[in-house]
C-alpha cells in the first residue's frame, strides 16, 4: 500500500511514482451488504440514485491532507497514481480504477473525538473493489507501487471474484439495535440564542444567509452493523445517495443525502440548488398543499434564489450555465425546492476543481462565505467535520461525482453521533426552524430504532 500524506498547507506532496495495476472481472448479481459485512475496515460504499454503487475494502493506495491546499494535494496525488496504468476495465468502462473519499467542512479540521481517523481529506483507491451499474457487476483489484505486479493482481482477482461467488444476491437486514437515549448537543434555548445572533447579523448587513447545525448524541441499546444501516437506508430512500467513509473498526460516518454538489462526464457538470424544506402530508391532498407552501413562500424562494444564484456564479468561469426549472422533490420524511443547473465545460476541467470552487454551497454554508464562516465558528457549540461536506469519486480522466453529506452521522459500537442544519435569513423564526432540523435527524435515527 502507497500513502501520502501532507502535514500542512504546502499542498505540494504527492504520492511516489509507481505503476498502477488494476484488473477487473464481471460477475453475477450479489449483495453490496454482504460484501461489505464479509471485509475488515477500511471501507467504502458510495451509491448514486442514478445507478452506480461503489463498495470497497484494504487501500491500495491513499493520500491524506489538511490545510488551504487539500483539494492540490489531492489532484497531485491522483494524477501520480493515474500516470502509469495497466488496467483491463480503463477506457470508461464501469469498473475502471476509482479514487473514493471526502473533505472536512473546513480545511483547519481537527481529526479527533468524534472524527478521530477521519483528516480533512482523505481518499482511498480500494485494494479490492466492487462496481455495480445498469450494465452489470463487476471484481476488481488495484495494487500500486513500482513493484506492482500483474501476475499477483491477476491471482488476487481470482481470489476476490472466488469470495465474491460465495456470497448471497440478498443479505437479511438484521435488527436495529435499538436507542437506549438521545442528547442534543446544542440544547433548544440555546439554538434560539444561535438563531437570534444570526438574524442581528443579518439585519446589521454583515450576512445574506448562514447555515447553521446542530448534532444529537445516540446512546443504542447494542453494536451497530453499519453495512445493515446502509441496506436499510436503500430500502427507505431508494431516491437518495448513501456512502459510508470506514477508515477503523472503531466508527464510519455515513448517510442518506439527497443533495449532489457536482457530477462531471466529459465536458458535462450537473448540480443543484436544493434549500427550503417542510414535512409530508398524511394524504395526497395535505401532501400537495406542503409542496405548494414551498413554491408559494417567500422566506423559501428568497432562499432558494441565494442558492441558485451563487451556484451559477460559481460556475460561470468554467463554461456555459444553464438554469433548470424549478420543482419540488420529495423523500420519505421532507420534501424540498429543487433547481438542476448543468454546465458546458469550455476546457478539461478535473472535477475536484469544480468541488473546490462550489464547497460550501450556500446551502451548507451561507452568504456571503467568509461573513457565513465565521458566524459559524462563532454561534455553532460543536465540531462539523466531514459533515455537509463533499464525499465522492474521480477516475483518471477527471470525472466523477460528489454529493453532500448532509442527513448523515458517525456511528460505532453502541453510540452514534447524528447531525442537521438549517439555512438561517432574515426573517427565520426560531421554533419553525428547530422543528425543521428535527425532520432531518429522522432518516438516520429511525434506521436505528
């Protein structure tokens, strides 16, 4: 296993030259749960609505960093490791060689308590891999170093796709473990102070919009299995993402999002502004009139226009934008406006430039983003770590995709920690907006009870 790593904000420590060796092989249908459940951490999992599902285990090789320079080490690291590739699934094939992992929310992250082992980017290329899409399922087993040998990848492969043979197409769901006690971080006299010192700043003119969060402690009444949350959040959430980032046995941070930051195929990019939320009606008819609340309230549009405008303006120096037609989108629990924005790339344009330049959105973030950074580190009383941050992949090519780990939490053991937020303007009343934060603890929570 390679592994770079950056101790600081040089953003220039690359991974070592070595050949990247990966080989690839179909198989039938099998379960992503059993996969998972049958490998020791680290792992992956990484699942799109649209199809693609990711899950991997073991490094192969993996670069980490922290500081202002994170995304260039990164991009630096991945180009090195994708210099040299000897791979049968290249060539935009589904299975080709994937970097998979994530960012903190800030670049000065602290990997500890909660986020212990999670720095403030981290991705791994899975030692071995499984790739599913509408055209199929496939093994695969990366080695990279200048000793990486194909004849050993190719008797690894045949181990791997072996193991794989033996699992099942489904895996049962065990139990949930139960919630023995529940604590929120941030206490609700003390989200009305938050929310309070949120609306004086933005009346003072000092902000437009700024996201705040809050996180709620889990006590469970057993050990978690994290590859049965996972499968219970596919069956809950079909139209979501999920991913889970397992670097130890200790804990792994995962999630239900519904929200993409950026998709990247060739000279393509897809986004969205997803902001405003309210709950689902008992009835088709009560359901209809929450969605049209959403179209109708100017709180929500003035809100959602923020998120709009900035995401285009974001994007404006890469190529041609073009806004979508709004509508609303409905999950499970809550149902929110929804704007699709694509973008023409005018050149070659790695994705983890464009997630540098959109994190965070206004939808995680705020308005303006230094004036909502700090509001942030001032009024929030807990570590966000990779929460509403970007969590994806990239091949070689520059393409890839990434989502924000909003609905989502750390779980371990017999405890969990469960994060939400909510966009705070001008005119947020304290009580909507805790009842709010409440709907987005519920995906998770529930997967546990």
């Amino acid at each position: 296993m390679e592994r770079a790593e950056s101790g600081g904000a040089s953003g220039d420590v690359v991974l070592d030259a070595g050949r990247l060796v990966s080989r690839s092989r179909e198989v039938g249908d099998v379960s992503f749960q059993a996969f998972l459940a049958s490998r020791e951490p680290p792992r992956l999992q990484w699942a799109s609505p649209g199809g693609l599902e990711l899950a991997g285990a073991g490094v192969a090789a993996e670069v980490t960093a922290d500081g202002p320079g994170r995304f260039d080490v990164v991009r630096s690291a991945a180009a090195t490791a994708f210099a040299d590739v000897d791979a049968n699934g290249a060539n935009g094939k589904a299975p080709r060689p994937r970097f998979v992992g994530g960012f903190a929310f800030r670049d000065d992250h602290a990997p500890e308590g909660t986020w212990s082992g999670f720095p403030a980017a981290s991705f791994v290329l899975p030692a071995v891999q499984l790739t599913r899409t509408d055209d199929g399922t496939w093994v695969t087993v990366n080695a990279y170093g200048p000793d990486a040998d194909p004849e050993v990848v190719e008797r690894a492969l045949d181990d791997a796709v072996e193991a794989v043979a033996d699992l099942p197409k489904m895996r049962p769901v065990g139990t949930p473990p139960g919630v023995r006690a529940t604590r929120r971080t941030t206490p609700k006299e003390a989200w009305t102070t938050q929310v309070a010192d949120a609306t004086e700043r933005i009346r003072a003119g000092d902000l437009e919009k700024v996201v705040l969060a809050c996180a709620l402690e889990v006590d469970l009444n057993g050990p978690v299995d994290l590859p049965d949350v996972l499968e219970r959040l596919r069956r809950t959430y079909p139209n979501c993402y999920r991913f889970l980032v397992q670097p130890t046995e200790d804990a792994g941070f995962l999630g239900a999002p519904p929200e993409r930051l950026v998709k990247r195929t060739g000279r393509r990019v897809e986004t969205e502004a997803l902001a405003g939320s309210v709950g689902r009606g008992g009835t088709p008819e009560a359901d209809a009139e929450l969605a049209q609340s959403l179209v109708d309230s100017a709180k929500i549009q003035h809100e959602q226009r923020l998120v709009v405008d900035t995401i285009c303006e974001q994007l404006a120096g890469f190529g041609e934008v073009t806004e979508g037609e709004q509508r609303v989108r409905k999950l499970d629990n809550i149902q929110h406006l929804q704007t699709p924005i694509t973008t023409e790339l005018a050149s070659d344009v790695h994705v983890l430039d464009i997630v540098e330049a959109l994190h965070p959105t206004p939808a995680v973030g705020g308005l303006p983003p230094a004036a909502a950074a700090r509001t942030i580190r001032d009024v929030e009383t807990f570590e966000r770590g990779w929460y509403a941050a970007p969590i994806g992949w990239f091949d070689a090519t520059g393409d890839g995709e990434f989502l924000v780990a909003i609905r989502s939490g750390v779980a371990g053991g017999d405890g969990a920690t469960l994060f939400a937020g909510n966009g705070i303007v001008r005119d947020s009343d304290p009580q909507e907006e805790w009842d709010e934060i409440q709907l987005k603890y519920r995906p998770l929570l529930e997967e546990f009870r």
